[in-house]
C-alpha cells in the first residue's frame, strides 16, 4: 500500500485535532467510548467544524469531551492517515501546559490523568508509539500513516526540533 499513497497529492476526507493537556509530567488521556477508535486510549479531540480554526477545534472538543478547557495551546504534530477503506484523515495534534476545570466522564470519553513514562501504548493506535514520545522530547513531527482497520501498515516521519517561536 506505500507505494499506492501519493502523499503529495493526497486529500483527507476529514479534518481532525488532538489535545494534550499536560500537568506537570502528566498526560490528560481518554477512553474513547464511541466513534474512530472506540475502546482505545487517546487525547481529547474530534473534527475541525467548517467555520473554526484547528486551535479552536482543539478547546472546544476537548471541553466538549471531558469538561477541561486547555489553556494556550500549541501546535506539536501534523499527522495523515490513510485507511485501506478509503477514509483519509488529517491531524493536528496540540498540547497545553495548563487548563481550566476539572476532567469528568462523558458519553464521549472516560477521562484520566496518566504519567509520561506511564502511557498505554498497547491500548493505543499503533501509530503513538511512534511519534508520542518524540513529541514529548520536544520535535515537532510531521507523520503518515496507512492503516488497514487497527493494523498500521506504514509509517512515514519528518522531524524537527521545536523552538521558542514554535510554543506561545
């Protein structure tokens, strides 16, 4: 499938975003309950509506999913996906070192606070154990993945150290 995917050409069928809230050395992850990934372990996050920007889409999903409102995020990955059924999906994935409110379930996600060197990546799309733990070094990561179902059949990555300029 590689060697099918003209990642210069490509188009996603949706538009998506991740939130990271950080405290301290902790991660704010979820339980999905429904949707893409039902039963796997993530951020918050969802689709980008059509009139807001991916930072925006950021805050309000993640509110929406757990109650917490990130504060100051910042734009660490930009990630593609391209599923063998023909669904493309484009992420921006943020983190945000601080936040408002407390996490609480919803019918979206079950909510809870995980250490850094903690994360579940056998819970996880397999793509995280990738491209997770460079981001939390401090690269920005530019990935592409082909998934077929849960399997990921490829796995392509650009990096670059991120600087002041990069973190608001």
């Amino acid at each position: 499938m590689r060697d099918q995917i003209e990642w210069q050409l490509w188009t996603p069928t949706d538009r998506a975003v991740l939130c990271f809230v950080r405290d301290e050395r902790r991660l704010l992850l979820i339980r999905k309950r429904r949707g893409l990934g039902k039963g796997k372990i993530n951020a918050p996050g969802g689709r980008i509506e059509p009139e807001e920007t991916a930072t925006q889409a950021a805050v309000r999903e993640t509110r929406e999913e757990v109650g917490v409102t990130p504060l100051y995020p910042y734009e660490v990955a930009d990630l593609s996906f391209q599923f063998i059924d023909g669904y493309a999906l484009h992420c921006t994935v943020f983190f945000a070192d601080s936040h408002r409110g407390e996490p609480r379930d919803t019918d979206e996600a079950f909510p809870f606070w995980c250490a850094q060197e903690d994360i579940p990546f056998h819970e996880m799309w397999d793509d995280d154990r990738h491209w997770l733990p460079r981001v939390l070094d401090g690269e920005y990561v530019s990935g592409r993945f082909a998934f077929d179902g849960d399997t990921m059949l490829t796995c392509e990555m650009d990096r670059r150290r991120r600087d002041a300029a990069d973190i608001r």
